[in-house]
C-alpha cells in the first residue's frame, strides 16, 4: 500500500444497525471527523445502512477530511449468494454509490463462503474481478477478510492479495491469528488485525458475557479471562486496554480494527489507547501459561 497505516481503524459495522436515526448520525459523523483518520465498513453491514450513513456524513463534511480514509469489503449477492467477478463489480458500484465516493484505498474479498477457494480464483471469479479493479486504479489494494483460520491461509497462499483481515482470533484469548499474520507478513501483505476485544468480552461488555466472538464461550475460556481481570487488577490496569494495547504492540499489524457502536465507545477507545501499560505486564500475562483454544473456526 502507498499510505502509512494509523495504529487504529474504525469499525463500523454496528452503524445502522443497533444504531439509527439521529443517534446514527451523530456517530457517522464522529467516525468520519474522528483524528484516528481510518473507517472500516463493508458492502453487507447492517444491509447497506452503514455505507450510507457513512455515505451521508461525508457529504454533511462536504467530503472526507484531509488525511481521512475509508476501507470497505465486496460482499455476495444477499439474495442469490452469488460471488462471482460480476457480484464483485456490482457490489463495489453499491458502495461507491452510497458512500459518495469514486475510489477505495482498500477493497476486501469478505466473507467468500459461498465459494470455494478454487472459484474464487477461477477465470471470470471474484479475484480476477478484484485484480482488475486495482489495475483500473479503483482501488489501491485489495484484501481477504474472514473467520476461519485455515480458509484465511489458503487465500493468503495464494499470493493475490495486498492485505489481509483477520478478526477474533489475535487477541489475549486467542493466538489462533498468529499464523494468518506470519504468512502474510512473510509476503509484504498489509495486516489488520480487528476485534481484539472478542467481540466485547474484554472490553468488560454485558452485552457480551459469557460469550467469546460471538458465540458461548467454554469454560477453559471463562477460567482463563478471569486470571486476566486478576492480572490486569493487580496492575491496575483496565483489561480492554491490556487487549488493545496486545494488538497495538505486534510489530507485523499495521492497524487494528476496533468495532465502534456509540459516541461513548469511541470516547472509550481514545482513553484505552492513551492508557500506559506497565513494562512487564506482557511477561506476566506469559507466565499464565497457554492460551486455551477459543474454540472458534
């Protein structure tokens, strides 16, 4: 990629979605004013409503600011499930249109369940039609972002991507995430590493208890996150910035993607990263021995 990656980006996925009205735009437009500059969004998000009301706060601006970027994903076809090089093109055509923009720094392939790798990469397939749109300059680089770790390596293996994004699964819970990031490193990728709070259980969310991305989490999880509120307790330090600042810290991940629902989170957010994590808290979280698995693909 040209630019320089900030250390944070922006999700926007819950935009629209638990969020509506004039609460939605008051926090599209604080996403876009924001000084952490990077938003990250997709065509399927809340069924379009993130694009657009991100869409409607860039024109409310007059346009991005200076130094501002906005990231978004091609999704499949949510009637069909289509994913082929013609969905890629169309749902590209839908998010430029309701973002009021006609160029992308970055684009990801998301989410390509409904294919194989295999299509994917096929004649006519969705990365061929990716390619193509960073030829034409549409968009800077192009990416792969989804769950599975397996799925993920063999996309990055297959050496045709710019960037990838792995969410879930490099966080203080799960190390899972460690292999995508190494490969893609070895390959000069840009790494955004999203979710490091697993889907709000160390970010202390209620919304989010007992639960680890997303899903029911086991009990060696559960056991597990409490020695970290122990550890983090005898630092005194809050346990969301120890799982941010574990991202923030890996030398190899140019950004982290961190989900943003309300004004109150990104004000969170701002104190979480200015937070200062004592030397040595890492070591320690070491010495608690092996991360359980998550449990997740």
């Amino acid at each position: 990629m040209a630019q320089t990656l900030a250390p944070i980006t922006l999700g926007a996925s819950s935009l629209g979605d638990r969020t509506s009205g004039a609460e939605a735009e008051a926090l599209a437009d604080a996403l876009v004013a924001s000084e952490f500059g990077q938003v990250d969004t997709s065509n399927k998000y809340a069924k379009g409503a993130s694009e657009t009301e991100l869409g409607k706060a860039v024109r409310r601006a007059n346009g991005l600011p200076e130094g501002t970027v906005i990231f978004s994903k091609v999704d499949e076809d949510p009637q069909t499930r289509a994913f082929d090089g013609d969905r890629v093109k169309r749902s590209l055509e839908e998010s430029l249109e309701r973002l009021g923009l006609d160029h992308l720094p970055v684009l990801h392939l998301h989410d390509p369940y409904s294919i194989t790798v295999s299509e994917a990469m096929a004649p006519g397939g969705a990365v061929e039609a990716l390619t193509s749109l960073r030829d034409q300059g549409v968009v800077d680089a192009i990416g792969i972002a989804a769950g599975p770790v397996d799925l993920m390596l063999e996309y990055v293996r297959t050496d045709a991507f710019d960037a990838v994004l792995s969410h879930n699964h490099y966080t203080l819970v799960d190390r899972a995430g460690s292999a995508i990031f190494e490969a893609a490193h070895e390959r000069n990728m840009t790494i955004f590493n999203a979710a490091p709070f697993g889907g709000g259980m160390l970010a202390g969310s209620e919304r989010a208890a007992g639960t680890y991305a997303y899903r029911e989490a086991s009990a060696e999880v559960m056991a597990y996150v409490e020695k970290l509120r122990a550890l983090a307790d005898e630092w005194n330090l809050p346990l969301a910035a120890a799982a941010l600042h574990f991202s923030l810290r890996n030398p190899i991940v140019h950004s982290t993607v961190v989900g943003i629902s309300s004004l109150e989170r990104l004000e969170e957010l701002r104190r979480l990263r200015d937070t200062t994590v004592p030397d040595g808290f890492f070591s320690a979280v070491d010495e608690l021995g092996a991360v359980p698995s998550s449990g997740n693909d």
